[in-house]
C-alpha cells in the first residue's frame, strides 16, 4: 500500500508542477478566464483581423456611398494658362476655367446601388466570419469539456480502485485473502493511474488548442452548459448564405454598371480670358463654355462588361451552391441531435443499473459472498457506464452546438 500512495504522490506532484506555468499565465494573461463558451468566443473575436479591419472597411464604403451621390462624376478639375508676346505686339492672353466630369445615362443611379452593396455586402462579411470563428470555438471548447469530464471519470475511477486496493490488502493480512488477489488489486490501480495520467495528457492540449484561440486561460473544470436549442421560429439567415449572397449583389451590380459606363466621362468645361493688347490697345474679355465626349470604349469595354457577367453568374451559382449546403447540414445536425439524445437517455439507464449492481457485488465481496474476479468486472462496468453516462451528456451538448452551428446562430 504504500508503494501506491508513493506512485500516486509523485504523479500528484508532477501533475502540479505542469500546471504551474498554464496558472502563471492565467495570472498575467491578457483576459481574464472564459468561463462559458460564449465568453471564450468573445475573447477570440477580439483578437480576430475582421473585427479589427470592421470599421476601417465599412468606412471605405461609405465613402463610396458619398462619391455615388455626387453631382457630378469625378471632382471638378480647375484649368489656367497664360499666353504672351501675341503676333509680336507684346499682348498677354489669360484663361481660367473649371472642368466637370459628367455623368453618363443611368451611371449615378446604378453607382449609388453599388455603393450601397458593398455597403450591406460589409457587415454581412464581418457576421460570416463571425460563425467561422464560432465553429472553430466551438470545437475547442467541447473537446476540452471531453477531456474535462473523462479526467473526472478516470480520477473517480482511480479512487474506487484505491479504496478496493486497501481492502484487499486489509483481508490478505487477516488471511482472507490470497496474495495473487492483491496482486490484481495493485495491478487495477496501477492501470487507473495510467489512464489518469493519459487523459490528463489529453486535457492539457486541448487546453492549449482553446488558450490558443482566446488568448486566455479558460476557467477550470467550467460547467459544460448546453446552449439553448434553436426554435425554428427563431432562427435568422444563415450568415453564410447571406454573405454569398451579397457577393452575387455586388457582381451584378457591377455588372450593371459597367454595361453603361462604355467609354470615359463626358466633360463640362466652363471659363473666362481676357486678352490684352499690346501698345494701349484695350483688353478683350471672353467667355469659355466646352464640351469633351469621349468616343465609345472598343473591345476593351466589351471585355470588361464580359467579365463581369461572368463574375455575376459565379458568383450567384456560388451563391445557390451555399444555400443548399447549409440546409444540408443543418438537417444532419438535427438528426445528430436526436440521436445523442437517444444514447443519453440510455447512457443513464445503464449508469444507474451498473451502481447499483456494483453496490450489490460490493456488499457480497465484503461479506465474502463473490470472488475479487468478479467484483474487478462488476466494478469495471460500473466504470464505464459512468464514464459513458458523461461522455454522452458533454456530446449531446455538443449537439446542440452543431445545430446552432448549422442554422448560422452565435454562441449564447
């Protein structure tokens, strides 16, 4: 017995001393532990270059929204020379004139539409990339709730196995016993510490693979909370369609302005000169009015306009391609849903029975009724049940997860 109480001290201690630095960094870390999933997310996104760039980007759209809405279609462009020693006479000839860049047929209309596209197509990015950054959370955070709760299993199941150890030993001395049974008690602590030192393993990278994601120590053995299951009345655009969808809006609105914009702007030009003569002669004042229209824009616009109906119609099948891989998943989510539903439910049955044979075998191995064979295998079972039992509610918890996933809502 006290080779185990040495093995299990030293295992302790080590276990201890690997914590340490993962405790120093939740003291000095940059956020504070994420309790819930919903913290743990929100920590990450934080951190994310889309939500950093966010307002950069949407300020840059509603400059082109402001630009679309312009009188005119390029600012106005201000024009001077001076000209002098006209015919010889010695005369100066100045001129000074503005230059207005007009609008072509339905240009400014279908600019302000594109405008507010790209516009909409902004924050529908940020809300996709949202729900990207939620799926890859979201696996973190339950595969460490995995390890979390298979540790528990296995440290309880090193405890049962101490505490049968003990009293083997205890009917060995009094002659109940033959050595060998001892041996086999020995043997099942010893392959309970394995395993707790194996599933602690396990615990620590996907601790490391969440602390990555959120910049932050994630709360220690934290409640693994379901989130809410979804209504169906409840359930808002998938981000993800909508994001595909609002590229194939600003494709097509791109499209449709470049159908009309066939060559460069038109130009206005209006402006004043004034002549002077030379030798007393009196100066001469005009006025400039000017047209400047550009001839048609060649192959070169009918390549542009090509490309971008092909880009419309990618885009929009891409579009189309998205909506019917959401719905998809989202049904197969439901479906997964159900079924751990399913297992959960008999997961706790046959928890329930395994303790309480255990607590049957239990009695008659301490009244000397069963064999220690028997008692290893009946405790064994009730083991796994308990370790199955937890294993089933983390994954129907999950399940919910994937089907909030699946329908494009964040975590809660």
């Amino acid at each position: 017995m006290f080779a185990f109480k040495s093995t299990t001290a030293a295992w302790l201690l080590a276990a201890g001393a690997a914590c340490m630095p993962q405790l120093a960094f939740a003291q000095t870390g940059a956020g504070g532990p994420a309790a819930t999933l919903r913290e743990a997310f929100e920590a990450a996104w934080e951190r994310q270059p889309e939500a950093r760039a966010g307002a950069a980007r949407r300020q840059a759209a509603e400059a082109g929204r402001s630009a679309a809405r312009r009188l005119t279609a390029e600012p106005a462009a201000l024009e001077a020379q001076a000209k002098t020693g006209r015919s010889g006479s010695g005369g100066r000839e100045y001129e000074a004139a503005i230059a207005f860049s007009l609008w072509l047929p339905g240009e400014r209309t279908r600019s302000a539409r594109l405008a507010d596209a790209q516009l909409e197509e902004v924050d529908l990015r940020v809300r996709a990339a949202q729900l990207k950054l939620a799926g890859t959370v979201r696996d973190a955070w339950w595969a460490l709730k995995r390890t979390e709760v298979e540790l528990a299993a296995a440290r309880e199941r090193l405890a049962s196995a101490q505490q049968l150890a003990a009293d083997v030993s205890r009917r060995a001395r009094a002659g109940d016993l033959a050595r060998a049974d001892q041996h086999q008690a020995e043997s099942a602590v010893a392959h309970a510490e394995a395993t707790v030192a194996e599933v602690g393993s396990a615990r620590a990278a996907a601790e490391g693979a969440l602390r990555a994601l959120v910049l932050a120590e994630p709360a220690r053995d934290a409640p693994a909370v379901s989130e809410p299951v979804p209504l169906p009345s409840n359930v808002p655009d998938h981000p993800a369609v909508a994001e595909a969808r609002g590229r194939a809006l600003v494709a097509r609105r791109t499209m449709e302005l470049s159908s009309v914009q066939r060559g460069a702007n038109p130009e206005l030009t209006i402006g004043a000169s004034r002549e002077t003569g030379g030798s007393g002669e009196p100066s001469v004042r005009s006025l400039i009015v000017g047209i400047r229209v550009p001839f048609g824009g060649g192959p070169r616009q009918d390549a542009r306009v090509a490309t971008a109906q092909a880009d419309a119609l990618e885009a929009e099948a891409a579009a189309e391609i998205e909506q019917n891989r959401v719905a998809t998943e989202a049904e197969s989510a439901r479906l997964r849903l159900q079924a751990s539903q399913v297992q959960l439910q008999a997961a706790e049955r046959r928890a329930r029975l395994a303790a309480e044979t255990r607590g049957f075998y239990d009695k008659s191995f301490r009244l000397g009724e069963s064999d220690l064979p028997t008692r290893l295998r009946v405790e064994l079972e009730a083991a796994e049940a308990q370790r199955t039992l937890v294993k089933s509610r983390i994954e129907a918890a999950a399940a919910v997860s994937q089907l909030r996933q699946a329908l494009g809502l964040l975590p809660e």
